[in-house]
C-alpha cells in the first residue's frame, strides 16, 4: 500500500461542494487508503475553517483524520482527538473578527 500526501488544497476541497475540484477529491478520497500529511496541513486547514459557520466542517475533516488511516509525516498521526475538535466548534468568535 503506497501512501499519498494531502496538502490543505486537497482538505478544502474534499469539504466544500462548490469548490471545482471537489467532485475529484471526493473521487480521489474513495481510492486512496493511506493519507500522511503534516500538523502544519490540518493547521492551515483549521484556520481557513475558522469562521462560526465553517467550524462543522472543519469538525468533519478533523474527525476524518481520527477515524481512517492517516500519518503525520514523521511516522506519527495527529492529535485528532474529540476534545480539540469539540473546543473548537464550541466556541463562537475569532480573536480579531
């Protein structure tokens, strides 16, 4: 089994219908068995996700990173754990917004 990088391009994509590559992502995510991608990627992904209305999305990516198979680039997989998604969607504002 050969593992494939995500980048956030591919995270954005895979979340958001009206993005024009998600119907390939979606594609893409069915195939594909083994994701690694890095703390800094699921970082940039949260943050693009950050506003109130974006944070379930954001909640289903991090679950996704919980539940299948997924690395982090150095051999680890990420912190995906309920608590930090749950903070996360609970809380309503931006620092700055």
């Amino acid at each position: 089994m050969s593992a494939v990088f995500a980048d956030t391009f591919y995270f954005l994509a895979l979340v958001n219908e009206r993005d024009a590559a998600h119907g390939k992502a979606v594609q893409f995510d069915a195939a594909t068995q083994l994701l690694v991608t890095t703390a800094w990627v699921l970082t940039e992904v949260g943050d693009a996700l950050s506003a109130p209305e974006n944070r379930p999305l954001f909640c289903n990516c991090w679950t996704r990173c919980a539940t299948r198979r997924m690395r982090a680039s150095s051999n680890r997989r990420p912190n995906c754990s309920s608590t930090a998604s749950s903070c996360f969607a609970s809380v309503r504002t931006r620092i700055g917004c």
